[in-house]
C-alpha cells in the first residue's frame, strides 16, 4: 500500500469514527471518506479484470456501518 492510500485510510477511519459519534456530519463525512473509497472501488476492478472475476463495488452506507 501506497502512502497516499495510506493516509486516505486513516483520514476516512477518523471520519467513520467522528459520524457514528455524531461529532460531524453526513456530508462532511461522506467529502472525507469518498476519495479512499474510490481508490479501494478503481482496485478491486483491476484485480478483478486481472482474475476474470465480478467485483461487488464498496458502497458509503456499508462502509459507515
């Protein structure tokens, strides 16, 4: 793993954490999480073209639960 993905994953851990507490909001968060989310998304399509395999995308609402 990169740095850059990296630091999108503990940037979007921190924002799971402040939005279940309820300290920032779904916006807020979602602005916070989307990018390491689309990182993980570009990934698994790539590797699963490489495996001729489908890919299940990872979704905000999963991700936050």
């Amino acid at each position: 793993m990169n740095d850059e993905i990296l630091k999108l994953k503990e940037k979007s851990g921190q924002y799971k954490i402040l939005y279940n507490l309820g300290k920032c909001t779904r916006k807020e968060a979602e602005d916070n999480i989307m990018p390491y989310i689309n990182k993980v998304n570009e990934k698994g399509l790539e590797l699963a073209k490489k495996y001729n395999q489908k890919y299940k995308k990872v979704w905000f609402n999963s991700y936050i639960r």
